[in-house]
C-alpha cells in the first residue's frame, strides 16, 4: 500500500495501476481497491478493463444501484453492454 501512495504522490499511473492489481490479488473482497483502480482505467481510456472492474465492483458491495448508470456508460464505450445483463 505504501508503494500504492507514493506512486499516487509522484504521478505514476502505470505503477498505480500494478501495485492495485496486486493488491487486489492480496485483498480481493476490498472494494475500495477495485473503486481507485476502475478511475485510473477509466483516466487512461481503457474502458474494457474498467468495466471489468466497474462490475467486479458490483458484485461484491452489492450496491449495483449507486454504479449503475455509469457502468452502462463505460459498458457501452467498451462494447460489453451484454454483461450487464
């Protein structure tokens, strides 16, 4: 987590987006991981991997209704709109 900040504090996104992924290997239940990580995708236009996540993040805070509409959105930019369903 420390790497995780201190990458935040420098700048670097593709670090940013490493030291998220592994710890959400490490913490997988942790919903405010995949939250920081779908931002980032979504900072960096890849829609397909912050849909992945967006509804990842769904499933696990059980909360569908607060992330809904902009999972639609992100869904539909990447092509993936079937996986709502």
């Amino acid at each position: 987590m420390q790497t995780y900040e201190l990458s935040c504090k420098l700048g670097l996104e593709k670090r940013q987006l490493y030291c998220l992924t592994r710890l959400i290997r490490i913490q997988p239940n942790d919903a405010s991981l995949y939250d920081k990580r779908y931002k980032l995708y979504i900072k960096n236009e890849q829609y397909a991997k912050a849909a992945v996540d967006l509804l990842s993040l769904c499933r696990i805070t059980h909360d569908s209704i607060v992330y809904i509409s902009e999972a639609y959105s992100i869904c539909h930019k990447a092509g993936k709109e079937s996986d709502l369903l």
